[in-house]
C-alpha cells in the first residue's frame, strides 16, 4: 500500500479509561443533583450494583458480603437512632 499508514488511537485514551471516566462524572453528578440523604445513599448502591455486574464473579461476591453487612449495619443503627429519638 502506498502512503502513510494511520497509527489508530494516536495518544488517546483507550475505551476502557474512558468510560471508567465517564462512569465517575455520572455518579458525581447523580450525587450533585440528590436532594435527600436516602437519595444519595441509592445512587452510591447503584454505582456499586453496576460496578458488581462488570467485575468477576469472586470479587464481586466478596463486595456483595461488605456491601450488606455494611449496609444493614447502617440500617439498624438509623432506626435504632429514630427509636431512641421518640423516648
């Protein structure tokens, strides 16, 4: 073939960085626009939910297992603080 042949990507980042950049303006953004605790705290679930689907199987089993302790925890202390707040 005659002529320069044209090098594909030249010095951009690869797809993979670039969603993983686009996935982080989204979730900060979602995060900027939520008005409410409880609304914050279901757009930091659904980043990681969708984080889950994309990882391995093992890693995201392990996630999953902090992510319910963490968040029942969190849970039971919340209501535990409401129930103490009517006393």
């Amino acid at each position: 073939m005659a002529g320069r042949r044209i090098k594909k990507g030249g010095g951009r980042p690869k797809q993979r960085v670039l969603g993983a950049q686009r996935r982080m303006a989204a979730l900060i953004e979602k995060l900027a626009a939520a008005q409410e605790p409880h609304e914050r705290i279901a757009v930091a679930a659904g980043y990681a939910t969708s984080a889950a689907k994309e990882a391995p199987t093992e890693d995201a089993e392990i996630a999953a297992t902090e992510a319910v302790e963490f968040l029942t925890a969190l849970g039971d202390r919340l209501l535990n603080a409401r129930r103490e707040d009517r006393r």
